[in-house]
C-alpha cells in the first residue's frame, strides 16, 4: 500500500476526535439526537480546521444505520462506505474545478431523485465560493426548497464571497483557528501512534508555524518525522519549519538590554545567512516580548507561552525591561511589519527597527548624534513643525485682515441671537463690523457680486439669490437672507461660504469673511446701532443757537462715519439684467417686479 500523509490517515472520523470547535459539535450533536437537522449549512473558517471533515462526519451520523445518534458508529456499511468515499448518496462536489452553471445543473437535476440506499443524500459543496454568479443564481432555488431526503453543506475559507441571499438560506457554522494546545495535543496522538519518541519544544514550534491549522500542523509533522532519526528534537523541528531557537531571541535581548548595537546586526546577519526570512522573523520577535509581557504578569501563565519556557534566566530577563519598553518594542516591530509587506528590502527595514528598539526609552526614541549630543526625537520634531504650521496660517489670516481669535475671546463674545428655526447669528461680530463699515467697501461688494453669482453652480446661486450684502468693512461684510432657511443652509455649508469668499477675492483682491444673517435679526441690530450711534452725534451737537459761537470750529477733515446700505434691493443680482445693462446701459433699463 503506498503512504499516505498524516493529515489524511488521521483525518478524524467521528466529533469525538475532532480537535477544537466545541460550539460547532454541541450544535450538530444537538440537532441529531433531536432529529432537528435542516436541509442547508454553510461551514466557514481558515484552511485545515476542519471543515471538510465535520462534513463527512455529519454525513455519517446523518445516515448511520444505529441513527438517530450523536456519533456515527463507523461500524456499519454506511459508515465505512462514506469514510472510504465509495457511497452513492454522499457527493462530494469540488466548486474550484467544477465552477460553471452546467455542474451545478446536473445536481439540481439529480438531488429530485431518492437516496439509494440511506435515509438522506448529502451533497458537500467544498469551496463553494469558487462558483460562477450564474451557478449561483441555478442552486439558489434548489437551496431554498430542495426534497426532504436532500441536505446540503457548504464549505468555504472566504464567505463574504458568496450572495447573501445563498447566505440567508444556510444554517452557518464559523469555524475557528485551532489553539496551540489543540494543535499539540493531536501531534501526540499521531508520534505515540507510530511510537516515535518527541521533545515537546520541538511540537511547539511546529504548532506555532501552522498559525492555527490542523492540515499545516501534520504536514509540518510529516517533514519533520521524515528528517528526524529516532526522536523528533527540537533542533530538527526549527530546522524544517524556519523558526528560530530561544537561545538566539535571548541573545538578541540580551544585546537589546545592554543596547550592543553590533550584536544585534551581528545576530540578525547569521540569521538571514541561514536563510531566515526577516518578515517572519519580525513576527518571532513580536511573539517572543508578548512572552516576556506575560512573565512579568504573572507566573502561572507559563501554558499560554509560545516561544520560551519558564526559565530562571527567562524570568529575570523578563523582569530586566519595563512593561511600557515592551510595548514600545512591540509597536515598532508591529509598524515594521506593516512597511516590510511592500518592500523588497526587508532586511533593512528590520535592521532600522532594531536600531529604534535601542534608542527607545519610556515612549521616547532618543536620537544620539555622532558627536554623542542628543537630538530633537521624531515625534517631537513633527509636533514643532505642527505648531509652526499653525503660526504661519494664523499669520496669513491677519494679513488678509481676518482677525485671529483666541479662545479667551471667544469665550467673552456676546451670546449668538437664536431664531426660531434653529440659526445663530453671530451678533457680536456684526456688531464690530458695523463700527468700521463704510459705503465703499459696501460697493465694492456689490459690484462684483453678480459676477461672483455667475461663476457658481446653479443650486449654490440659488441659495444667495434672496439675499444681498447690507454692511461692509475692510475685511469682512454682512449678508442679510431673506428665508431664515436659506441663511442657516448657507452659514452651515462651510465649503460653500469658503469658494464664494474666494470667488469674491478673485474680484476685489481681498479675502472677506462673510457673515450670514436673516432678515428678521439684521433689523433688530441695525435698530440697536442705529440708535447708539445717533445717541452719540446727539451729545456731540451744540445745545443750544447760542452756544455755537462758543464751540471751536470743527476738523478740516471728518472722520468717515458708519455706513449702512439695505435700502434697496441689488438690481444687479439678476445676472439678465447685470448683462441687459452692459449692452444697452443703465439709463434704458427698466426693472418691473413681477
């Protein structure tokens, strides 16, 4: 008989000797004893946990000539039928070979007719994800509502490839990644079975680079049993699998410890040399400081490391870094990782992260010089040239006359008036513009504004087409909107306020700061200053016909006084009539309001 690889001699035959998965076994056994089984499941997880062999497991148990049972006795001539693979009823269909709707077509065509000889017909549909769309669309119905002898299961490694509505009719199992113990544990089975003699270090290594997959784990056991003599050592298992020993993840800390740079590169150069791969050695080393993590948590956690053994030299070189110089160590290999997976040039992006790990102290990467001076750190760095980023934009803002606000003034503004519907007006602010406000800040505003509207998408024009600009000063001016609704829609667009501003500019050459108002608080305000500032020219005039002579005559030059224009409404909002105007002049135009 010829040989056969571990992974399929010892495929396990019944739930009893299936490794991991305990959810996924209770819920099947269940629903035999109960004789609840449905007509669809869908088997989901990583390569080698098992899938496939639940299947064939529930297959058994399905049709046992003992059922209903929650264990197939593998006795009976239905049992050893369906292990062999030999049973008419069981169809063990394969989706990656077998993917186009003419396949797919044959089973529905066929799954109508009764099992030949056992209660129910199994169809177990492996990679099912593999299937064409309109293979698919052929099974869906058949899914859905197949004959009450069929029973359909759905193995696949990649589930969100496949339609929800395939999804929806499945009762679906997630299969999980096998622990390391779960991995071990069956290892032993299999070396006390060909009674081969083990060093359980070496079982470990083996557990760890299967990743969680029970196939990969034999597989590698398979080589490694191949290569080893009479006892499987731990030196064979890292030979095979690539891994690397924890004499040289001690060096390589100890070299960290003591920050012995040449070591380090020193070790990790013979490592490379010995045809180690530096992504997987990136992730030994992440492996190898979450062990030391859990030492120095606690001492009773030694079953759940992976890479060393609770040694004494293992403890104190655990209890010699700092728990945040662990995790320090960690993000940077982590981050490392991460760049290396699109490079070529692993090693020396490993090489880099190593030399970080040595200049890293407490969450600070200290950067020392040739000339033995400290230097300004990364993430220091980034932070003052964050900063001057800022000064330079709030230097920008007061060149172009928008004022810069400190928090401390913007805490001592007046509370925003509160409409109705909803929209603040930012009162303190018009205010203050109101006091510089001039008429021909006001006109230069107006001049360009149809100009502006113009340059605009439609639906942002519309937006500003009830409303005009009433108050101007240097650096900013006041829209005043006839709908509270177009002003708040406007004021909480940012993006629109930000190119019609820049739209202006384009124009006048300044940037304003708009401020939206609605119609109904525009007159209210325009009352208050109004008054204030009448009050103020009403102290100023003379008391009185007699004493004029009295008052000394007045500056050569006025200040200009504060200008406010709503009045009337912009002609020249209408883009037809700033155009009408252009060609036949202001003179003969006549505006009629529908």
């Amino acid at each position: 008989m010829t040989y056969q690889a571990f992974y399929r001699v010892y495929r396990p035959q019944s739930f009893r000797e299936m490794s991991g998965q305990a959810h996924v076994k209770r819920t099947l056994q269940n629903a035999l004893l109960a004789n609840k089984t449905t007509h669809a499941y869908l088997f989901s997880g990583p390569r080698g946990t098992g899938k496939t062999s639940t299947a064939k497991i529930f297959a058994k148990a399905l049709n046992c000539e003992r059922a209903p049972s929650n264990e197939p006795c593998n006795e009976c001539a239905t049992c050893l039928s369906i292990t062999d693979g030999s049973h008419p009823d069981v169809i063990e269909f394969d989706a990656a070979s077998n993917s186009r709707v003419e396949e797919i077509r044959d089973i529905i065509e066929k799954v109508r007719f009764a099992p030949a000889s056992s209660r129910f017909k199994v169809y177990i549909i492996d990679e099912v994800h593999m299937l064409s769309t309109s293979a698919f669309n052929a099974l869906l119905k058949t899914l859905e509502e197949p004959p009450s002898h069929a029973v359909f299961i759905l193995a696949t490694t990649e589930p969100h490839k496949l339609p929800a509505t395939i999804i929806s009719r499945c009762q679906r199992f997630d299969f999980k990644r096998l622990s390391t113990n779960d991995i071990i544990e069956r290892m032993k089975v299999v070396l006390e079975d060909i009674e081969l003699p083990y060093e359980e270090q070496g079982l470990k290594v083996i557990a760890q680079s299967a990743a969680g997959g029970m196939r990969d784990a034999l597989s590698l056991l398979d080589q490694v049993v191949s290569f080893s003599g009479e006892l499987l050592k731990l030196e064979d298992a890292l030979l095979v699998t690539g891994s690397i020993s924890q004499e040289v993840f001690y060096d390589l800390a100890d070299a960290l410890k003591v920050k012995d740079v040449a070591q380090m590169l020193l070790l990790l150069e013979q490592l490379i040399a010995d045809g180690k791969d530096p992504l997987r050695l990136s992730e030994d080393l992440i492996t190898f400081f979450r062990d030391l993590l859990l030492l120095q948590t606690s001492d009773g956690l030694a079953e759940l490391l992976e890479l060393v053994s609770p040694e004494e030299r293992v403890f104190a070189l655990a209890h010699d870094f700092a728990p945040d110089m662990l995790y320090g160590y960690i993000d940077i290999l982590a981050k490392t990782q991460q760049e290396m997976r699109f490079s070529h040039h692993t090693k020396i992006y490993l090489e880099t992260a190593l030399l970080k790990m040595t200049q890293f102290s407490g969450g600070v990467v200290h950067q020392v010089s040739a000339t033995g001076e400290t230097t300004v750190s990364p993430e220091l760095a980034q932070k003052i040239v964050a900063l001057e980023q800022l000064v330079q934009q709030l230097s920008a803002q007061l060149e172009n006359g928008m004022p810069a606000q400190t928090p401390q003034a913007a805490k001592e503004q007046r509370p925003r008036v509160k409409n109705p519907n909803g929209y603040k007006a930012p009162t303190g602010r018009i205010q203050e513009i109101l006091k510089d406000a001039t008429k021909q800040d006001v006109q230069r505003i107006k001049a360009v504004w149809a100009q502006a509207l113009n340059q605009m998408q439609k639906s942002q024009s519309a937006l500003l087409a009830e409303a005009e600009p009433v108050a101007a000063s240097s650096s900013a001016f006041v829209l005043k909107f006839k709908y509270d609704i177009h002003c708040q829609m406007v004021a909480d667009n940012h993006a629109l306020k930000a190119h019609f501003t820049q739209l202006i500019a384009g124009q006048t050459g300044t940037m304003y700061e708009m401020l939206c108002t609605p119609e109904e608080t525009w007159l209210k305000l325009r009352e208050e200053f109004i008054r204030d500032h009448g009050m103020h020219q009403k102290q100023a005039q003379p008391a009185n016909d007699q004493d004029v002579e009295l008052l000394e005559p007045p500056p050569a030059e006025m200040p200009e006084e504060p200008f406010i224009d709503d009045s009337q409404p912009l002609a020249s909002q209408d883009p037809l009539v700033t155009e009408a105007e252009k060609l036949f002049g202001k003179d003969f135009v006549e505006i009629i309001e529908d």
